[in-house]
C-alpha cells in the first residue's frame, strides 16, 4: 500500500511537449511510473518518445483511461489546465507549476472542493511512492519502500528530511509534497486522513514552514482523529516578519504564523517537533527503533 | 507588491471607490503647484510603505501656500521608521464626520476572500479586534459568487454604522471587492473610511497589496513597484533571476530551495551565527546562476564567511561546483567558504571542487557540520 499514486496510477501529462514537461514525464516513466497520454492543444496525434498527445483531456481521459494527471504547463496557463483535467473526470491532479496567482488559485480550490478531484500542489514536487509510482520532480534515488509517509510544503527541505531518514534505515509509504503556495489544493489535514488508513504507514512525518496556520490546524487534527505516531519539522524560525522566504506562501504577517507558534500548538498536542533535520531523524530512531 | 497610498487611489478611481481629489508630487514646487489646483486646505501626505505616518509627523494640513510649502519642504526627504520620504499626496482636505474601517482580505484559513467592516476605524485595527472584538464584522465571500449587494448590506447593517450611509457604505464594499478581484489584490484595506459633514463616504486612506504573480496581467500595476523603496542587494537579485532576502548577520547562505535555505538559516542561527541573507538559487540552477549569486551575497559588505548547502534535485552538485569555481576566477572571494553538497551528482561535485583546490574553500559532509563551520569561520 501507499497513498494516492501507485502501480494503478496512469498518468497524463499537461505539458508534456515542453522542455521540462518532457523531461520529467520521461523521468517518471523511466522510474515505473505507467505513463499513458500527454495533452498539449494543438499537438494532437503527436507522441513523446512513444507516450500519445492528445489536444484535450478529454480525448486523453477517453482513449487511455487516465486517472491522474500531472500539470507541468507555465503559470498562466495551469488554472485552465487543472480545470480542464477536473471537467474530463481525473480523480487527482498534481500540479507542479510554480507562480500561479492565488486569485487563479482561489477559484479552482473552491470550485475543485465541490466536485471529487483531488488537487496536490501548486508549486510542489510532486508524489513519490517508492518502487511503485513517482509523479512530479523528487529524485527517485534517494528513497526506498519503507513505513514512514512524508509530507511537505517544500521540495528540496524533503529531500534532506527523507536522506536524514534514510540514512538511518527508513523508507518511505509515500513521499507528498502539498506545496508552498498560500492556496495548496491538499492540506496537512488531507495528508494526514490518508496516511492514518494506510496500513504500510507507521510513522508519519510532516515537514512545515512559516506562513498561514496549516500546521497548527493541522495539530487539532492530529490530536483528535490520528492514532499513528506523528513527527514534524517546521523550517523558517529565523525569517522576519513581512517579509516573503521564497515561497509565495512563506511570509509571517505581523505576529502570525511564526515558526515558534507553529512548533508551540504542535507540541501541545504532544506532536514531537525535531530542531532541525538530523534531529528529526533521530527522534524516528526513539519513535520507531533502530532499522541499520 | 505593496501600493503606496496615491497609486491604490488609482486604481480606486479606475473601480469607482469615491476618493478625494489629490495629486502626487515628488517636489516642493510641484506639491504647491497642486495644492493651488485643488484648493485649500489641503493635505500633504508623505507616501511611504509603513503605518503611523500621521503620528510621525508626515501627514499635514496646509491652508495657504505658505503653509503648503512648509509642510512639503518638511516632509519631503523625512525618515519614517526607516522609510525615506520621496513621493508626497497632496489631497483635498474632508470634513470628518465619522470614521469606519473597511477592508477585503485574503483569507489563507478559509481559502476564500473575506470582507470586513467596523464603525470604529481611524486606528489601529488590531487593537480594535483585541479590545471590541464585536465592533469587527466579518463575512466570507466565495469567490466562484463574488461579494453581491446582499453581503454589504448584511454587514453595514451588523456593524452598526450609522443608517443613512448604510447603501453608500455596503455599494463601496461591492466596489473594493471589484479592485481586489481585478486588480489581483491580496489586500485591500481602507482606513479610515470617511463620512464627511454633508454625509459623503469616500475612502481617506488606501492600502492595496497586489499579487506577485499575477503582475503579467497588470503592466500597468507592475510599473508602480517603488525601487527606492527596496534595498540595493535585493534589487540586484531580482534583476539576475534570484530570490534574496537581506537579512541582518555576517554569514552569506546560498542554498536551493526555499524551504531548504530557511531551514539552513535556522540551523546556523542554532550553531550561534547569525545569517546575512536567504537566497534561493532555486530549482536546476546552472552554473551562471551560482556565479551570480555569490556576486550578490558578496556585495554586501559585512558577509565574513558563506555557506553554501546543496541538496540536488533538480540541481545538479557538479553545477554548482563549476558555478562556485567560476564564481572565484571572477570574483577573487577574500572571505571563506564552507561548501555542503549533496544529491544528484554530488560525488563529481566534490570532486571538481578538490580538483579546482580553491582558496579558502572548506567541504563538509552534512548540513549540521557546515553549518557549524562556517559559524567558527565568520566568528574568526
């Protein structure tokens, strides 16, 4: 078991034409990922090194029986396309761009909410689930199967946090990355529900930031409706106020969403909060035993 | 983006949010010349990105040109809390009757735009929201709907604001709503919001954030951005591609990632150091971006020591080597380097960097260990 992508995963990729798009689409498909169509409007009847593109999702959606779409296409233009991918029935989306305005955010969030698509992103990473499926930009080879499921607002700060575990022998159900934009399509909270059903998982580590309070939303779930063991790290204790840490939605306004805040209503809800990456992994060590 | 005070006026006017009438001026003749043009008395503004400007002496009245020409020679050039004044507003003075606050925000909570109004404007809003926390109404907004005239009116009726400006005030709530929706607003805020002698409602103030990321769809917002306003290294960044932070310590940090160079900030600030800046040199960062992103992190003159702390990805380690050994033919750095590479390629990363044999450059294993060596080498 994992969460959200695996070996009945077929992917469609939105953007699939351009440098990057081609790029990681091939990456993926290259990791085991079931890659099945590309949508590109106007590209119709084109491939990428033999993965069919499709004018539409529709088409795509029809023809290849696609359930997850990963959406690659410049900021501009991904509302339309995460849209476009929710109206042709695909049950989750994952968006990879980074810089769409939040006011595109807002309508799709809300208007995605009253429908079943699922949206992960923007401006993530992507979701690894490792020996299974790898939709987005993590680099595979950092991770093995294993029991703890991962989530983050950042991608790189993932990548370290998931090394420092592996290091010490743990793998990963699954590696999601929510994304650092003020309006992510999933929250913690989603991660969390997901992470809680899954029987592989037996550890869940959740990697926050500065900015907005999804972490200490976050705390109040756990709290009430999480039985496994959860660890966090939030990154972003020296930023000062008013000022934006490179993610659109790392900024702490005024006296809110403060690192400290946020590691003060975690640990209240008896959540351990490692100080930094190395710690975060030694505290998996005391949560779930040595595993070198 | 955050707006000065005459440019969110501007795109008031452009939405029909009534403002008084006012000119900016950037010099003492041209601020007399516009007080003659409206009539006094009139209001000389200082125009800066900070609150208590009035308190700080950079709101005045003038009633003649004597006084208008005092006033602007005097706040033009002031320091406000760290904002040099350059723009001014003069505007026609209002005859104060009552002052509310208003304002659209956005929500990150609820994930939707909320609009708010108090019958108690004219201060600080916070300490309305600690001390009457009732006085503060608010109202959620979906916005697939937009705010309809039933939302002003519900709350201009609950915020208890007086019965005759009820319609003017819920039809100008209407109107912010439309400068936040098409303006890519994430913040648009009128305190106070006037109702003058003769019962006029016109917004007194204007404070108007705009999204980053939406400016290609407003050229002409994207031109108002104040670069006096930004710090010199900051506008050097921006202009190669990078995004920096300036902060106050002595250690330079480089890493890739946003969320990866906060982390690194703290953990150098956990090893004792205090860091000179976040800079993100982002995702598949080639080698010209690395170059120049020690430029900027070197121009600022109290660096002693820099970081770099790589976790490829995307980004491959060897670039970086060849950035940060580019970066030293160029630059000649006189301050020492702790370089912690890992992920994608690293291992020809490190190997170029032993090969390069650089001056002054020291690798370490782990984001820890660098950290506290470049603590070490700063405090040196």
């Amino acid at each position: 078991m994992a969460i959200l992508v695996d070996q009945d995963t077929r992917l469609v990729v939105s953007g699939i034409t351009g440098r990057e798009g081609t790029f990681h689409s091939l990456r993926n498909r290259d990791y085991g990922t079931n890659v099945v169509a590309g949508v590109t409007p106007g590209k119709g009847g084109q491939d990428v090194d033999g993965v069919p593109v499709f004018d539409t999702f529709h088409d795509a959606v029809e023809q290849t029986g696609a359930n997850t779409a990963m959406v690659f296409v410049p900021p501009r233009f991904a509302a339309d396309s995460i849209l476009e991918a929710e109206d042709a029935g695909i049950d989750l989306i994952v968006t990879i761009t980074e810089g769409i305005p939040a006011h595109d955010e807002l309508r799709v969030y809300n208007h995605l909410k009253r429908g079943r698509s699922r949206l992960v992103g923007p401006n993530c990473p992507g979701i690894l689930s490792p020996g299974k499926a790898n939709v987005g930009i993590i680099p595979a080879q950092f991770f093995k199967e294993g029991n703890v499921g991962l989530v983050s607002r950042s991608g790189t700060l993932t990548y370290q946090i998931g090394n420092e575990l592996a290091q010490r022998g743990f793998g990963n159900s699954t590696i999601v990355g929510i994304g650092g934009d003020p309006v992510p399509g999933s929250s913690f909270i989603d991660m969390l529900e997901l992470f809680e059903a899954d029987p592989e998982t037996e550890l869940i580590v959740m990697c926050g930031e500065i900015g907005g309070s999804a972490e200490e939303e976050a705390a109040g779930y756990i709290a009430e409706s999480v039985s496994k063991p959860v660890l966090a790290y939030i990154a972003g204790f020296t930023a000062p106020p008013g000022k934006t840490m490179g993610h659109a939605g790392a900024i702490v306004s005024g006296t809110k969403g403060t690192a400290a805040a946020k590691a003060e209503a975690l640990e209240a809800k008896g959540v351990r909060v490692g100080r930094n990456p190395t710690q975060v992994s030694e505290i998996a060590v005391e949560i779930l035993g040595t595993r070198v | 983006m955050d707006l000065l005070e005459y440019q969110g006026k501007q795109l008031f006017g452009k939405h029909g949010v009534p403002v008084p009438d006012g000119r900016p001026a950037t010099t003492v003749p041209e601020a007399v010349e516009a007080a003659e043009e409206l009539g006094y008395p009139v209001v000389i503004k200082a125009q800066v990105q900070i609150g208590g400007r009035g308190k700080a002496g950079g709101i005045k009245l003038a009633s003649d040109r004597a006084e208008a020409e005092q006033h602007a020679a005097a706040i033009l050039g002031m320091d406000i809390r760290g904002f040099m004044v350059h723009e001014l507003y003069v505007e026609k003075a209002s005859e104060i009757d009552e002052e509310y606050y208003a304002a659209i925000v956005f929500d990150r909570s609820a994930k939707k735009p909320m609009a708010m109004l108090s019958r108690m404007g004219g201060m600080d809003v916070e300490e309305v929201a600690d001390t009457d926390p009732e006085a503060m109404r608010m109202l959620h907004v979906d916005p697939l709907l937009g705010l309809q005239d039933f939302h002003g009116r519900r709350l201009a009726f609950d915020s208890g604001i007086a019965a005759d400006v009820v319609r003017p005030v819920g039809a100008m709530l209407a109107k912010l709503y439309d400068v936040f929706v098409r303006e890519d607003a994430t913040l648009v805020e009128v305190n106070p919001l006037l109702v003058t002698k003769s019962r006029e409602v016109v917004a007194l103030d204007a404070k108007v954030t705009v999204d980053d990321n939406a400016l290609f769809r407003h050229p002409d917002v994207a031109e108002m951005r104040d670069l006096s306003g930004e710090d010199e290294q900051e506008r050097m960044a921006k202009e190669r591609g990078l995004t920096y932070v300036k902060l106050d310590g002595n250690v330079g940090i480089l890493g890739n990632g946003a969320g990866l160079v906060m982390s690194t900030l703290d953990v150098v600030a956990q090893a004792g150091g205090r860091p000179a800046n976040f800079l993100d040199a982002g995702g598949g960062s080639k080698a010209e971006a690395i170059t120049s992103a020690v430029e900027v992190i070197l121009s600022d003159e109290k660096v002693r020591a820099v970081l770099f702390n790589i976790f490829g990805g995307i980004t491959r380690c060897d670039e970086v080597a060849r950035g940060l050994i580019e970066a030293f033919e160029q630059i000649k750095p006189e301050v020492p380097f702790v370089v912690r590479l890992d992920g994608t390629n690293d291992k020809e990363g490190r190997a170029l960097l032993a090969e390069a044999d650089l001056p002054n450059v020291h690798t370490e294993a782990t984001m820890l260990g660098a950290a506290e060596k470049v603590v070490e080498l700063a405090a040196a």
